[in-house]
C-alpha cells in the first residue's frame, strides 16, 4: 500500500492511496477547490499531479463531467479495420478514465467525506474497503462507482427467471443482460433420478446457480476467485431461501468431486481487464475458457455434460475466431451436443452511434452443450 506525502496549509500531511483498479498513486498533489477550471485541472493531470479536492462535493462531480467531454473531443483514427478500431477504442476509455482519476479525495477514518454538500458514504465504503481508522486518498470516480454500486445492490436487478431480484456487491459483475441468463433457463437439463448435482464455476452474484435449483437441480456447488462474488453470492442465495442447496466456495474454478452438470459463463472477450469490473468482461489468453474447458472431463460424472456460454462478440471484434474455438473444445477431447442461442437485447446493440455497432448489432449469444468424447471400443486381438 503506497503512501502519499503532500504539504497543505504549511502542515505536512500522509494518507495512504488506494486504488480498486491498480492504478499507481500520483506523482504529487495539488491543492484545489470550486475556483479550478477543466482545462487547468486538465493541464494538471496530464502533467502527472493528483488533485486534491477541498470544494464543493457537487460542483467536483461538474468538474469530473467537464474533463470527461474534454477527453471524448479526441477523435480515433479513421478507415481502422474492427479488431484495430476496438484496440484503439479500448485505448480511449483507458485514458479517460486515467484523466477522470485525477481527480482525488480523502476518506478520514470512519469513511467520513470532509466536503461541503458531500453525501454520508460511510455504508457504501465500508462494505467496499472494511474498516478504516487512518486517511486514505482515491480517485472521486471510483468513489462514485462505490456508491452506484451501493445503489444498485439496494436496489437490486430484476431476473425474471427467479421471478426474483438478485443484488449485486461493488466490483462483482452484475447479471444485467439477462440474455445469458435466460439460456440457462431453457436449455433442457441432464435426467438425473432425484435431480442433477451441479457446478456453477465463476458465480460472481450466484445468479445461475440460484436458476439450476430453481429448475430442478438437487445440489448446487458454485466458486469464484473473488472474495466479495464469493460473500455476494452467499447474500444473494440467502435472500433467496435456496442456501440448505447451494454452496459458495472460493476456489479457482473447479471445487472437488464430480458432478452430473458443470455451467460456466466466463468472459467473453480474451484481453486484459484494466479494472475489477472488467474481470468480468476480458479473459487474457482465453485462460479461463481453456480452464474450464481442460477440466471438464475429470469433473464430469458418467452421462453429465458441461454448459459453455460464450458470446461470439469475440469473432466479431477479430479476437478470437470460430474455428479457435472449436480447436479449444476438440482439443480438450469434448463434443458438442446440442446449443441454443439467442440475440443481445442490450440497448448499445440497437445504437448505430455505438462506435462498434457493426459487431454488436451482429452479436449472438451461445450456450453450448458439451461431452466427453467417448473412448473408442479396444480393437480384438
């Protein structure tokens, strides 16, 4: 954890940085309020400095506005083929929210926002960061993604699949494009005497498992590498009276045993995520996918198949092609049995303003049904 050293009102002062998404502390601080225009806030950041806000908690949300349209004016290359349009849009986002970060606050112990006009964020942090007894500096938007995120697990989304709301945590992805979630609602389950036993690897809120019991699943066993998915997950099952048949482990991938049924929606994008939501999101070189589909085999009982979705997104955006993926299942010495897919419904597949509409408007949505491959019959000598 690194630590900040500044001078404020000939007092020096120390607070540690801390950053959800990895991103080193600033070079130094400077000292601003309400008096500050974007462009010089701007200036600032590009030359390597935090600023430190001691305004108004509303008009600093103006000024992250005002910087964010300052650095959507940069236009991206023209006449880019997809793969390179997509890197280079992927760039942008990555500077603008390096620009947007710039602009910092302290959190005093307690979680308390010593600002005018600010807002009582000590729930929202202290679920996000646990306790607190020193200061701490972060960046004022991921502050602002911790209480969306509050918002949002108060709030909940609705899964009509549950007939029910699932309440996603800060920095665990939340199941609102429900078209996935859907798939695992209609595909047919394995005929299991009693009811199938099944894995949900990477359950993030506990989502799919919550539908596996929901359609008939005796015993759920769902993982995740996060911590906070893994706690998520235990709310969310909680909630919903389903814990005597579902249990969260934190595991990477796969708990022991074997099980007639193993689901797993991993990210669909190969690429390296740059935020903890983006986990979610971008597999760097597919590692997941390969995982899952490499251990299929040994944790799948006899007559069990594994559900794979995967959005082709991926083939659109020339980042991983059809053909790759089917290698990656041969390879893994499994077949595919059966799919059902369906159409995105999110609102950025209908734009055609969204710089990769061609791709998503294209989009679709898998689950693919899988097997071991049956050992051939010994050849009689």
């Amino acid at each position: 954890m690194s630590t900040i050293s500044w001078t404020e009102n000939s007092t020096p002062r120390t607070a540690r940085w801390h950053s959800e998404n990895g991103a080193p502390p600033p070079e130094r601080l400077e000292i601003v309020d309400d008096t500050v225009t974007a462009n010089a806030a701007l200036r600032s950041i590009r030359a390597g400095a935090g600023l430190l806000w001691r305004g108004d908690y509303h008009n600093a949300r103006q000024l992250l506005t005002a910087i964010g349209r300052r650095a959507d004016r940069r236009a991206l290359p023209k006449n880019l083929d997809v793969a390179r349009l997509f890197q280079a849009h992927r760039a942008a986002r990555a500077e603008r929210a390096r620009l947007l970060g710039g602009v910092v606050v302290m959190l005093e112990p307690g979680h308390r926002l010593a600002l005018r006009r600010a807002p009582d964020v000590a729930a929202a942090c202290q679920q996000a960061y646990g306790e607190l007894t020193e200061p701490m500096l972060i960046s004022l938007s991921e502050l602002l993604g911790v209480l969306s995120a509050r918002q949002w697990q108060e709030k909940g989304v609705p899964i009509s699949a549950l007939e029910a709301q699932i309440h996603p945590r800060h920095s665990v992805f939340s199941p609102v494009r429900s078209e996935y979630v859907d798939l695992v609602a209609q595909a047919p389950m394995p005929e299991v005497e009693g009811g199938a036993e099944a894995f949900d690897l990477g359950t993030g809120t506990g989502v799919l498992a919550a539908v596996l019991v929901r359609r008939g699943a005796a015993r759920v066993v769902a993982t995740d590498i996060n911590p906070r998915a893994v706690d998520n997950a235990r709310e969310n099952i909680q909630r919903l009276g389903l814990e005597d048949r579902v249990e969260v482990l934190e595991a990477n991938l796969f708990p022991p045993g074997q099980a007639d049924l193993v689901v797993c929606n991993p990210p669909w994008l190969p690429g390296t995520a740059t935020s903890a939501l983006e986990l979610g999101i971008y597999d760097e070189d597919s590692s997941m996918l390969r995982g899952v589909l490499d251990g299929l085999s040994a944790h799948l009982r006899p007559g069990g198949e594994g559900w794979l979705i995967l959005s082709d997104l991926a083939e659109h955006l020339k980042l991983r092609s059809r053909d790759e993926l089917l290698r990656l299942i041969d390879t893994a010495g499994l077949e595919v049995i059966g799919k059902v897919s369906t159409s995105p419904r999110h609102p950025r597949s209908q734009d055609p303003h969204d710089l990769l509409h061609a791709a998503r408007s294209q989009e679709v949505t898998t689950l693919w049904r899988l097997r071991p491959v049956a050992d051939p019959d010994p050849v009689a000598g």
